[in-house]
C-alpha cells in the first residue's frame, strides 16, 4: 500500500505528464522561459531601485506629453506596488499560461500564441494606457502600475484559443468565431459594473454566470454530436481552460477593489481578445470564404 506521499506525488507527476502531452512537449528552454524568467525579472525589477516612479501617471494628457510619460506607458506594467501586489500578479500569470498551454496544443495554437505574446508586450502596454486616459481623462492623478494589464491580454487570449481547441476537436464543425458572444457578454458586464447598475454588482455577477452557463449548456447539449471522439486529455483541457477563462474574467473585470484600475483591465482583456480573433480566426474564415479550397 503506497504512503500518502507516495501518492501526492503520483498524482503530481500524472498531472504534470498530462499537462506536458497535451502541450505538445514545448522545449524546456521555452518553458523556462515563460514560468521563470518573466516572474524572476518581475521580482528583480520590484527589489531593485527601479519602483514607483516608473508607474504611468494618469493625470497625463496623453501618453506622448512627455518622454518620461511615454516610458512609463511601458514600464508601468512591470512595476508593482509592494510584494502581495507581485506575488497576486505573478500568481495570476502562472495560472492563466499553464490553462493557455494544453489548448495551444490542442489547438495546434503554439505559432500562433508566441506571435500574440510578441504584440502584448510590445504593442499592449501603451494601448492600455491610452484607454485609460482616453476613458477617465484627467479626473485623478493616481499612478497606475503592475502586470495585471498584461495579465488580461493572456485572459482574452485564453478565451480565443479556447475555442479554437473546440473547433480542433470538432474538426471546425464548431466555428472558433463563437468566441466572440462571451467576449461581448465579459464586456457588457464590466462595464455595466463599472458605471453603475440599480441592481449592484452582485445580481450583475450572478445573472451573468447563469446567463453564461445556460448559453454554454445549450451550445454543448446541441454540439456534443458534432465533438465526435474527443480524448480524455482533451476534455481536460477544455474544462480547465473554461473555468480558468470565467474565473480569470470575473476576477480582472468585475470582482475588482475600489482602487484597481479596472478601466487598464478591460483595455488588456479588449486588445488581448481582439488581436488573435482577428488575425487568427477572422482573417482565415474570410480567407477561406473568398477563396474556396
């Protein structure tokens, strides 16, 4: 009879062969890369003297009034507050890649994710800090800072390659552009959140849930036909990455404290979703439209 030890650590190992499988066997360069250097520079950057200085200033006009300014469009997603404010972002960031992960594989998705990771972080965090001060103005002249932004670009991506992994099991039977109704319904609500309902932010949580899981029963209960054999390791990535993706944008959209800047939020989730929906799903369905195989 094997100890308790014994088999925690099966199970450990099981999972991790899983995750590993399913992936599509990244290189360990890469996964050192992505689950260590990003968290270790992040942690370098918030023990250096690099700090609150580099955060964007949202009393700013415009992201181009100055140089520092402009700087700080970048450099204010990878400063943080103090170490809980880290630890959350950095948690946050291992949970989404590891769900992101197994449906790329699934997916075939891996091209595709390095290239949206490329335009996050070079083209997410001024377009982020242009939303912001494009929606709130100069009405504060709070600093705003942290990866969390960037966090929601992952979020948004997960979303797409969600389904996109659905469409890969169902052999595109179960087009990836249905992507687009959670999409639009994580957006009414945050924002309906954000600028104020009679019913509360509650209500507005609970009534999206349920409207969600009705829309997703429907849609499996009328697609399971078309799955055809869909694998266990494939089933479990969907279901992961599924409950990552609601939790991931009810936590970054709607369930916020009073000082978060949601508003850089919603602008990571809208550019994180958008780029791979439009490049890697619209595109190819129009492309596919127009010019018949």
């Amino acid at each position: 009879m094997q100890s308790r030890g014994a088999t925690i650590g099966s199970f450990f190992q099981d999972a991790a062969h899983w995750w590993y499988v399913t992936s599509g066997k990244p290189d360990t360069r890469e996964l050192l890369g992505v689950f260590v250097a990003v968290p270790l520079v992040l942690t370098l950057i918030w023990i250096s003297p690099i700090g609150y200085e580099w955060a964007f200033d949202l009393s700013a006009e415009s992201i181009f009034e100055s140089p520092h300014i402009f700087v700080s469009a970048y450099t204010l997603s990878y400063v943080h507050l103090d170490g809980q404010h880290l630890f959350d972002n950095i948690l946050n960031y291992w949970v989404t890649v590891a769900a992101i992960y197994p449906l790329a594989g699934v997916a075939q998705w891996r091209t595709q994710f390095r290239t949206a990771v490329l335009c996050y972080v070079t083209i997410a965090p001024p377009a982020i800090a242009w939303l912001t001060l494009s929606t709130l103005g100069t009405m504060t002249d709070q600093a705003t800072l942290g990866f969390s932004g960037l966090n929601a670009t992952l979020i948004g991506f997960l979303l797409v390659v969600l389904f996109a992994a659905v469409g890969a099991v169902s052999d595109d039977t179960i087009t990836p552009l249905w992507a687009i109704v959670p999409f639009a319904l994580a957006v009414t609500v945050s924002l309906g959140t954000q600028v104020g309902t009679p019913i509360g932010v509650p209500m507005v949580a609970l009534v999206a849930v349920g409207s969600l899981g009705t829309v997703g029963a429907v849609f499996l209960f009328r697609s399971r036909s078309k799955l055809g054999v869909i694998t266990q390791n494939e089933q479990l990535a969907l279901l992961i990455g599924g409950t990552v993706a609601t939790f991931g944008i009810f936590g970054a959209l709607v369930l916020v404290g009073d000082r978060t800047n949601v508003w850089g939020h919603l602008g990571g989730f809208l550019f994180g979703f958008t780029m791979p929906y439009v490049a890697f799903v619209v595109v190819p369905a129009a492309t596919r439209l127009l010019v018949p195989e």
